[in-house]
C-alpha cells in the first residue's frame, strides 16, 4: 500500500489512499500459475502483471494489462496466498475502480488471456465486445 508521501510524488492527494479492508484485488489459482510461469521463463521474480483502468470504449472503461518489472510510487501489490510469484500491480487511481475484483486466465480456442471477472464497480456486463464497461457511480 501505497504512503500519503508516495502519493504526494505522483501529483495525488492522500484522500486518494484505499483503506486496506476495501484494497482487494482477488487472483485465481490459474492466473497465479501463469504468472509464475512468466516469472521463471523470464527468470525474474519481481516481474508483475500491472492491471490499469482508463477511459475509453464504447462504455466509458476499458481494461489495461501489461508485464512490467517497475512498480510506481502509487502502486498497491497483490499476490495469490499460496502460488508465488505471481505479482499483480494496481496504482491507487485504478484500484477504485477495480477493487474487489478476480484476476482470471482463460484458456480458449481462439486464445489465452488474462481477465478481469467479478468486478463490483462495474454496472452490468459491458458491451458487445467485452472490451469496454460502465462503472457504477
């Protein structure tokens, strides 16, 4: 969890700060082992899936995934109980609206993915395409 002194380096005010009973972010059983096969095929402990929300699409958010070895000053870190590594990484803006959230790997036929399932700040199942979502405000 991030300090209100972090947060003063990234321009936001210490209001922004989620309290630690609400700062949850859920990881499944696969999303963990896949992040700890990146880790080790990357051999790189500290390697961390950073999950972002940002506006955009046709429902006003979109999620953002990406590997990343750098943490911000801002970022809470998440990990499964009991599969490590498997670093996830969540700066304080986009934890308000993803908290409480399941972090999933899905395998399909048309391929495999991280994805973000269960997300209580989101206002029914997004559009068409899965790419995008409304929040509850």
């Amino acid at each position: 969890m991030p300090s209100p002194k972090d947060l003063e380096e990234v321009d936001l005010d210490a209001s922004a700060l989620i309290d630690g009973k609400e700062a949850t972010i859920g990881i499944t059983p696969r999303a963990a082992e896949q992040l700890r096969n990146i880790s080790m095929r990357e051999n790189n402990q500290n390697i961390s899936l950073r999950l972002a929300v940002e506006s955009g699409g046709c429902h006003g958010y979109q999620y953002k995934m990406e590997l990343t070895s750098q943490s911000e000053p801002d970022d809470y870190l998440f990990q499964h109980s009991t599969l490590t590594p498997s670093n996830v990484l969540v700066d304080t803006v986009s934890l308000g609206l993803l908290k409480g959230s399941t972090l999933d790997f899905a395998t399909e036929l048309i391929g495999s993915s991280f994805r973000i399932i269960d997300n209580p700040q989101s206002k029914g199942s997004g559009c068409g395409c899965g790419d995008s979502w409304e929040a509850k405000i």
